[in-house]
C-alpha cells in the first residue's frame, strides 16, 4: 500500500484534485476519464498541450491541467 | 440572368471559406441537445457559434455538442463568451484552436451586466494578440463606425456590430449606424445580437448586411424549430430586397390604379 502511494502523483485537472500513476501521460488521464481525444482541449500549466503530443506528454505532481470541449453558445 | 439563379449564386464569403447561407446561428440556450440540431438543421446554416468549457470529469460519456452538431457539417465558429479580459479570451481561443483545428473563431470582450456592451478596448486589445496568434477574427463590437474600421485595419475577417444588447430581443435598434458601418466597410459586415424576431432579421439584410448572427431568437421561441424556419426565410428576404433595391419614401400617396379610362355615369 504504501509502495502504492508513493508511485502516484497528484495534480489538478478542471480545478478538481486527481491522482495518477507516477509516469502516467495525457493519453492516460483522458483513457482513465473516458475521454475521446478528438473531441477535447488540453492545457497543461497554462501551455496548450498538441493533441499529437498526448502520449509523450508526461505528467508531473503539481500540474494544473484544463480539459475542455466545445458547448453550445451564442 | 433571372432572380432564382441570381439567388442560388448570392455567396458571401468571409476568410476564404464560402457560404449560401446567411444565417449564422448560435447553439446555446436550447433545451436539449436534440433540439439544438432540429432548430439548427432547420434554419439552414452552415456556421455556428460555439463556447469552450470544462469538460465534466464526473460524467465524460455525456453526450456531447459534437454529437448532435456535427463540425464536418457545420462550420464551428468559437467564441469567447464569458471572456471580460483579452488575456482569457486568447486563451479560450488557443484551445479552441487546439480542439477544432481551425482558427477562424468569433471575438467578444464583453463589459458588466446589465448591457454586456462590447468592451471596446479589451476588445482591440483582444484582436491585436489574435491576430498576431494567426487566428481569422471576427469581432464583435460597438455599432461605432470608427471602432469597426479600426478592427477592419487591423485585420480582423468580418465586423459584427450589435444591434442590440445580447438576449435583449429589442431588434436593430440602430439602423443608421449598422448602414453607416456597413457602407465604409470592405470586409463582411454582419448584426450580432439583439435580434428578436423574423423581421429584425429581414432589417437587418435590407440594410445591406452581409450576414445575420443570431441565438436566442430561436433558441427562446416558444417554438425553435418553427422560428429557425422563419429566421431563414426574413434573412432570404431581406436580402433579396437589398438587392432588388427599395423604392423611396413619400408623405404624400401616388396612386397605383391609373387615373385614365375611369367609366363615368352618363359618360
């Protein structure tokens, strides 16, 4: 348990406190929401994280990330 | 040339995309989903607005806009509602880029309640950092003839001045400015927000305008689906009546029957 612990981080998506798996990704959080790619933004610190990037892009304890879509609006 | 085929031909253009339509309309305020698309379907158009929000984390297999309103079939303008500083609208926009993949988006930096009058200097502001950004603007702003060539010098794709407070439903309110804004412009001129009912719309084309944008005129009808309908038929009509060109105004009658040939008792 403890080992569990320690090999997680913590960050901030949508203001909300998350944990992940210490090397998790962006493709990870989206896949652990249940989230499709094509259809959300992703900001990352306040940097715009390239969808082709999502992969790569691995998460750090203390990130702020943004996931957004599009809603209805006039 | 006869009217039908000059009609079918009437595109109007706006950062190299072309459209038939000149109804854009917005996907907000409806009651559900479902009937966001029956109204939009039924209005004709081929741009939308759109806003960029939180995702809900708690429930991600929500239906989504996308679903519904599909952006292989409609052009999605993104917009910045809810945006008061030039900062948060950039940034709103980069994500939006980000999940449309285009960068033709709609600008509005907006001042306090009770108006939401556009904030003309966050708005320049705004559009100077957009552009710079290499999105295609199109701005929301003041009916103010000089702020509307300023933001067309800069470089912004389309003016689209109020004709009235966003939801108010009071219609063009300002015909003479919309005019005056459209005649000095070379870019599309189109009346954003305000508009109430079919014949605002209608106003608004025979004034000239490129285009009408509009969202709670359908959206707050008692029937949407119905008000699309009549929305895309007053902007069809207004637009054939600017084109075939008004007749004057005269305080005095002239009579359409012709005075000859009257019969007379007795004649």
């Amino acid at each position: 348990m403890d080992q569990a612990l320690h090999s997680r981080i913590t960050l901030s998506v949508n203001g909300e406190k998350r944990a992940l798996p210490e090397g998790a990704t962006v493709a990870d959080l989206l896949a652990e929401i249940g989230l499709a790619a094509r259809k959300v933004a992703v900001e990352r610190n306040l940097e715009i994280v390239p969808r082709s990037q999502y992969g790569a892009t691995v998460l750090a304890s203390g990130d702020a990330i943004e996931i957004v879509h599009f809603i209805g609006g006039g | 040339m006869d009217g039908m085929t000059e009609t079918q031909d009437d595109l109007w253009e706006v950062a190299g995309r072309r459209f038939r339509s000149r109804l854009v309309v917005g996907t907000g305020r409806y009651k559900s989903l479902e009937e966001t698309a029956a109204s939009i379907a039924a209005s004709g158009a081929e741009m939308v607005t759109v806003a960029v929000r939180r995702v809900n984390l708690s429930d991600a297999s929500a239906p989504m806009l996308q679903d519904f309103v599909p952006p292989d079939r409609y052009t999605y303008l993104p917009n910045t509602a809810g945006c008061h500083t030039a900062q948060e609208a950039v940034r709103t926009l980069r994500l939006a880029r980000e999940a449309g993949g285009w960068n033709l988006v709609k600008l509005e930096v907006l001042g306090p309640p009770p108006f939401l009058y556009p904030d003309m200097a966050a708005t320049f502001e705004a559009a100077a950092a957009l552009l710079a950004d290499n999105f295609e603007v199109m701005v929301y702003c003041a009916d103010d003839p000089v702020a509307a060539k300023r933001l067309e010098e800069m470089g912004c794709v389309a003016i689209m001045p109020l004709g009235a407070p966003i939801g108010s439903g009071m219609g063009v309110v300002n015909p003479y400015m919309i005019r005056a804004i459209k005649s000095q412009a070379k870019v599309p001129v189109l009346v954003d927000a305000g508009i109430g009912t079919a014949s605002d719309a209608a106003l608004a084309m025979e004034l000239g305008c490129d285009a009408v944008l509009l969202n709670s005129a359908i959206a707050h009808s008692q029937d949407p689906v119905r008000m699309a309908v009549a929305m895309k038929h007053a902007v069809l009509a207004g637009r054939a009546a600017f084109l075939a060109g008004r007749m004057g105004r005269d305080y005095k009658a002239d009579a359409s029957s012709p005075m000859d040939g009257l019969i007379r008792k007795g004649g």
